[in-house]
C-alpha cells in the first residue's frame, strides 16, 4: 500500500468480490479480493479502518495524479453532495475519501484503490470501496 505522485493514466476495472463492508465487518481490517485484469490473479488487501489510505485530494490537486474529471468520467467519485462538503469535492457515498496504490503480486500490475469509511448514518458504519482500477504512470 502507497501513495501515488505521479500522473497516472486509468486502465480496467479489476473484478472484485466484494465492495462494501458494514459495522464490524471492517474490523479490525476488511479483507478485499480483486482479480487482476492482465493475468487473472486473484489478489488480497487488507483496509484498517482510520489506519489505510492517502486523502483523495492528494490525487486530484492541481491535476498532479488525475484530474478531477478523469475520477469522475471513470466512476472513481462523485460530486459530493452541499451538506457534505466538509469531506471535499469529490467523495464515495459522501463519506471521507481515501484511495492507495498496490499492485498484482503475480505480474506486477499497477492498481489504485478508492474506497470511502465512515458513519452513514448512527450506528451504521460503511467501508465502500468505488474500485480497483489499473493504471500506469504517465512520462
């Protein structure tokens, strides 16, 4: 798990088995799979709660990893909603936004992570994860 600064361009949605995790379910870590798009792979990640993750805005500020519109015409974030706007500009389900770089463990495939954490509402708890997409820096 790292923190990307350099342009990046987004390639294919990885698959993965499963994208929201609810209350205890993201304790003390959620386990997340995802099959790599180049070599079928199925990898593992672990998202601790309040512990993994760069603040998204890290990625789009000033355009320096993507620009606002590539996070937005890949469905990576949406626009956030006036009365979360606290969070930033650009969220995942209104909830604070975090994304890391991982890649596959068999071909060395670069991946960013985008997933949100938060309490939706008391007592309800979400990690959602947006997606796994490939990518590739950008000379």
């Amino acid at each position: 798990m790292y923190s990307i600064s350099k342009k990046i361009k987004i390639g294919k949605k990885a698959l993965l088995k499963k994208d929201r995790f609810i209350n205890d379910e993201a304790i003390p870590a959620a386990i997340v799979q995802f099959t790599c798009s180049e070599c079928s792979h199925e990898n593992t990640v672990e998202i601790s709660p309040y512990q993994s993750g760069f603040p998204i805005l890290q990625i789009y500020n000033e355009g320096k990893v993507l620009s606002k519109s590539d996070l937005l015409g890949n469905q990576m974030t949406t626009e956030t909603s006036q009365r979360m706007q606290h969070y930033g500009e650009l969220t995942v389900n209104d909830l604070p936004t975090l994304y890391f770089g991982t890649h596959c463990i068999s071909c060395n495939t670069n991946y960013i992570c985008i997933f949100s954490y938060g309490e939706k509402q008391p007592s309800l708890e979400i990690l959602n994860i947006s997606g796994i997409w490939e990518y590739q820096e950008v000379e």
